[in-house]
C-alpha cells in the first residue's frame, strides 16, 4: 500500500513540478518581453526627441522644414534608433516583427505624431 502511495504520489510531485516550471517559464518570457518592448518604446521616444532637438526644431523656425527635411529627420531618428537598441532587443525585433527599419519606422512616425499632440505613449506614460 505505501508503495502504491508513493508512486502516486511521486507521479504527482513530478506532474506539479513540470506545470510550475512551465508557469516560471512563461513569467519569465513575459518579463522579457516586457523589458525589451519598454526598452523600444524608450529608444523610439529619445530618438524623436532628440532629432526634433538637434534638427527639425531650427528648420521650422526657419520655415525650411520641407518633404527632404522630414525624409532626413526619419532617417536620423531611426539611426539613433537602432544605435541605442540592444542586440536582444533588435532580435526580438526582427523574429517577432520581421524587417526592424519597417517596424520602427512606423513606431518613430507614431511617436512623432503623439509628441506633437502631447499625447501619452509608452514611454511616456
């Protein structure tokens, strides 16, 4: 009878312990993915910021912010960007989004536009 006990209760222990070992797994990816998409949301917003400071801000001034300028403002922010990425995080990128200038492209546009209107985003927030 305790033999049975036993081996019931190991098959038990060792079914329980893989369902935790997934769940710690899993909280561990979600942790991860956290960071790292915190870590976009940051590097996107400080390259707006930042092209918008150096660049963008004086040739507005100037009445000079042209259809070039915007492209050239694009381009400089998406290489600040990338610069200040991790690799982890350009990775993360690329597996989950595919082609990262497409991707963060779109983020830097969306941010522009939400500094522009003073709207919270995530890295705001």
């Amino acid at each position: 009878m305790n033999k049975i006990l036993m081996g019931a209760f190991g098959a038990v222990v060792v079914s329980v312990g893989g369902i935790v070992a997934e769940s710690i797994r899993e909280l561990a990816m979600e942790s991860t993915n956290n960071r790292i998409a915190r870590e976009i949301a940051n590097a996107v917003a400080d390259a707006v910021a930042y092209v918008s400071q150096v660049y963008v801000d004086g040739l507005k001034l100037a009445g000079s912010f042209d259809e070039e300028a915007q492209k050239q403002a694009l381009s400089m922010a998406l290489a600040a960007c990338l610069s200040s990425l991790s690799a982890s995080a350009q990775k993360y990128i690329e597996k989950t989004y595919g082609d990262k200038a497409a991707y963060l492209t779109t983020k830097i546009e969306a941010e522009v536009r939400a500094q522009k209107n003073g709207y919270m985003t995530l890295a705001t927030a």
